[in-house]
C-alpha cells in the first residue's frame, strides 16, 4: 500500500528525506495564501494561519483588531470633524506620527501599532 501523502503542484517533488515523490500520489495544488515545500504547507502568508496543515483561512485575531484599529481611527476623524465644525480646530489632520501616537494610546492596540510600522 502507498504511504498517505499529500503532494503540493508548486512544491518540490521531493520529501524531507530527499527521495522522489511520485506526481501521482493525491497531489493538490498549494492551498491559496500558502507556501509550499517538501510535499507539505509549509508557511501561510501575512494575516492567514494554517488550518488542519492543508489550507490557510484569515487570522481572526488580526482581523479583529484591524477592524478595532478602523472604528477608533473614524471615530477620532469624526470627533476632530465636530471640532472643526464647531471652531474648536482648524483641520481633521493626523500625521502619521499622530496616528501611531493616538493608536499606541487605545488599551488593546498599545504597542502593537509602532512595532508593526517599524517592521514594515
């Protein structure tokens, strides 16, 4: 009986112990958002995680706080409208500098905003 592999299209052919594997065994293409190695998912890309080894799905986690990140960013812009509005400032400007400031200030984002845009 043939071992149960699964074979990714844009992998190498071969397994870890650097034997040839046959195309015929199960292949399936690499699973969307993945990279793929030795017959295998190796890593999936930035804002996907691995499910069951063989897909990569949306992180939830990070998608959560992007959306946190959204709602808190257009509620300051609309506060800052009101302002304007009401003569209390002369624009809704933010400087990026600003921005990472006002974000590294609200309780779930503290300190994950400026790691993030330093790194990227």
């Amino acid at each position: 009986m043939l071992p149960s592999l699964i074979v990714y299209l844009h992998s190498n052919a071969w397994d870890p112990q650097g034997k040839r594997v046959s195309p015929g065994l199960r292949c399936r293409p690499c699973p969307a958002h993945g990279i793929c190695g030795y017959g295998r998912l190796v890593i999936c890309l930035d804002g996907y995680v691995p499910h069951r080894g063989i897909s990569c799905v949306v992180d939830r986690r990070l998608a959560r706080m992007v959306d946190t990140m959204f709602r808190r960013v257009s509620f300051e812009l609309h506060r800052r409208a009101g302002d304007v509005l009401c003569g209390f400032r002369k624009d809704i400007w933010m400087s990026r500098t600003g921005l990472i400031q006002f974000l590294d200030g609200q309780p779930l984002l503290r300190g994950l905003v400026s790691v993030t845009v330093r790194v990227r």
